[in-house]
C-alpha cells in the first residue's frame, strides 16, 4: 500500500527492532512513539524536498502533493527537476534513522 | 529485572519530534502556511491521503504524465477467471490450490498495492469458489487501506498478565512482546484461558488501523468492530492461507510493512524464514455465525460439493 509517493524509500527495520524491547506502559504509548517517528519523516522528507526543490516550484509541488500526496507522478515531477532526487530524500531518511537510533539506544535503563 | 525505560524514551522521541517540526516552520514558513491555510497537517498527511483516496476525490483531480500500477491494472481484468471456475467444477479439491495460485496471480499487481473493488471482487469470488470461505474486502462497510500488501513476522503476544514465551505451545524461539497487543490482554488471568484464546493469540494478525482515515472520528466502534475480526491471509505465491483474527494493530508505515503475523501464522503462510515477510492478500471472513475455524487451509480436506457460491455479494 503506498499511500505517500515517498513511502517505498523509507524502511527502519532496525528501529523497529530496538522499539520491540521497550515495555510501554499502554498500547496506545506504544502507538504514540510510533506516530511521532512517523510525523518526524514528514516533515524531514518534506523540509529536504523543499531544501532542493528551486523556490519557483514549490507552490506547484505543495498544490499537486496535498491533493494527491500518494501519486507516483509526484516522484517524476520531482524527478525533472532535482537530480538524484530519490538519493537525497533516501540519505535524508538514513540520516533521520541515525538520529532517532541514537535517541531510543541512549533512553535510560530502570528497574521493570 | 532491568529494562530501558519507555517513558525516557517517549521523552526523547518527542523532543526530537517537536525540533524537527519547528526547523520545518522556520526553514519553510511558506509551506507552513500552505498546509495550515487547508487545515492539513503535515504529520498527519498519510490519513489525509487515505481519506482522499477512500472517498475517492482523486479521480480526474491531478493530471500527472505517470499513472498509478493499479490503474493500469484495472484496465487488463477480466471475468475470464470466473469463468474458468465454472468450467472446471467443483470436484478437484486436490488441484484446488494450484489453480487459485494461477489465477490470483493474474489478477493482483507485481507489487503490493491497493486492490481496485473489482480485482477485490474477482480475488473474494475465487477464495470462496476455492475454499469454501467467504472472503470479504469490505465487510458491514469497512475496509481496510489495503487488502495486497506486505506482511512482517511479530512476536507472541501475552494472553494474561504474566505470561511468557515458555507457556507458548511452540514458536518459542520468536520471543513475546514486552507489553499487550493493542486490544489488551486476551484474559485477565491465567485460569480463565480458554482453548479460544489460545487460538487467537496462535492465529493473530496485526493491521493498520491507525492509519484508517477514520480511526480517530470512529474510535469506539472501530476498536470494537477490529477486536478479533475474523481474516483469512493468503500467500498469493503458494497458496498457502490461513484464518486468524485481529489482535494488534500495526505495524507503523516506516516500518515498510502494512500487515503482522504470529509466528504460527508466519509459519503456515511459508514466511518464516529468511527475511521472514513477503506480499500477502488479507480479506475478512464473512462468518457471523463463527463457523469458521482459525488456523490453516488445508486444501485436501475442503469439501467442494458443499461449496455454494453467491455472484451478487
């Protein structure tokens, strides 16, 4: 299911594996961890998009995703216009992985 | 016993979270207020998309040069499938899977993606045709964000308070979850597990309903509706399938996965090993009156002559 047109670059395996460990005290703790990494991409993604899309299309760009934020076209659209588009938005995502990898790995140890 | 600790670590997810969010405001004030202007938001877009999609606004509404796979899809279905069910009868259970291999592999995509409601249709009519079970995309209205797509492997989840791995019949070496399933503990104590319950947690599945464009407006009756909603998965690969019930939601969309299995449903489904997941069909089991049985298809056994077959639902 892709529902976003960038949902096929971004895979955390390994922070899904680190988050299996934690004993959240609710699902629905669980739940919210798992929405805020999920925000966090978005915005990520679309900040470098953005970053490297030329200012004179970004109205456009914002136009076509927010009426159809899963179409592959807006990968082509892209495409056109910033070299190596796929490339940054995936080293962005890697980079965020990092991050967020060091956050949960860095969280304190307590008594359970 | 030691552990890390899940409130320090939803502190630092959420300051991240809020930095993040606020570099994107101040880089990008224009695009803030592009989003905030249609009442969107940005962290939320995938149940915006999914809204969109489910009601169908997209139609003629964005003109891109590259079409969607499932639209190219749609335009190639036939009704070839249905009948050549006819044409063969209902007396070779043994060549049964085979043929539903075939000719669900000439229906669905190369790559997991939403089904359109014919291909739903098409694939429900041969499921039933084939195994005797009623396959539903949608049923009493709800449909999930994709019947085609790809399931992970999960752990065993704790039927009551205190249990463990080592109480499991088998798959132990999966491990168990640290906290409950999204649906709570199956029963409060270990006395009053019954057969049942050990048979949901056996046969579980986690699906996505966070992400459904109406998870949040609908709580009450969704969360009711999903707990322990019949499915039937099928590995469109092999034809192995299986019925299990809803017991988790998840797994999250980063995750690249948009179904879960238990280790016994991972098993009968042949996606234990290896990467342990692979593209999946999963459809809910018309079956109010809970006589479907959860575990695996077993083809050889299924009595076709008693196989009745409804075209119009």
């Amino acid at each position: 299911m892709s529902k976003l047109f960038y949902d096929h670059l971004i895979v955390f395996e390994e922070i899904e594996a680190k988050l299996s460990s934690y004993n959240f005290s609710s699902p629905d703790e669980k739940e919210e961890v798992h929405q805020m990494i999920e925000e966090s991409v978005h915005y990520r993604v679309m900040a470098c998009i953005l970053d490297h899309l030329p200012r004179e299309h970004h109205n456009q760009f914002l136009e076509l995703f927010h009426r159809s934020p899963h179409h592959p076209g807006l990968l082509t659209f892209l495409k056109d216009r910033v070299e190596n588009i796929e490339e940054i938005i995936k080293k962005e995502v890697k980079d965020l992985e990092k991050v967020l990898l060091k956050d949960i790995e860095s969280a304190k140890i307590k008594e359970i | 016993m030691k552990g890390k600790s899940a409130q320090d670590l939803k502190e630092k997810i959420k300051s991240r979270h809020q930095a993040i969010r606020e570099k994107f405001s101040q880089k990008h004030p224009h695009a803030q207020s592009f989003f905030q202007d249609r009442r969107i938001e940005l962290g939320k877009i995938r149940q915006h998309s999914s809204k969109l999609l489910t009601a169908g606004t997209l139609a003629g509404a964005l003109l891109l040069n590259s079409p969607s796979p499932s639209t190219l899809l749609a335009s190639s279905l036939s009704e070839k499938p249905i009948k050549e069910i006819s044409e063969i009868g209902l007396d070779s259970p043994e060549e049964s899977r085979d043929f539903l291999v075939e000719q669900i592999k000439k229906i669905i995509p190369q790559m997991v993606c939403p089904l359109t409601p014919e291909q739903e249709k098409n694939i429900a009519f041969i499921i039933e045709k084939l195994t005797g079970i009623r396959a539903r995309a949608t049923l009493e209205g709800e449909h999930l964000n994709t019947c085609f797509g790809l399931i992970g492997a999960e752990q065993h989840l704790p039927r009551f308070p205190g249990d463990s791995v080592s109480l499991h019949d088998g798959f132990r070496r999966s491990g168990i979850t640290p906290g409950r399933g999204a649906w709570g503990y199956f029963v409060q104590s270990r006395e009053k597990l019954q057969p049942d319950d050990i048979q949901r947690e056996k046969y579980y599945v986690a699906v996505q309903t966070l992400y459904l464009p109406d998870w949040e407006k609908r709580l009450p009756y969704l969360r009711d509706w999903y707990k322990y909603r019949k499915v039937l998965v099928l590995n469109p690969q092999t034809g192995k399938a299986v019925v299990a019930v809803v017991a988790d939601s998840g797994p999250a969309a980063w995750t690249g996965k948009h179904f879960g299995g238990s280790p016994e449903v991972m098993y009968e489904l042949g996606l234990h090993k290896g990467p342990r997941k692979g593209p999946v069909l999963l459809f809910f089991v018309d079956d109010a009156e809970n006589k479907v049985p959860l575990g695996p298809i077993q083809y050889d056994k299924i009595d076709l002559s008693k196989v009745q077959m409804n075209e119009s639902s």
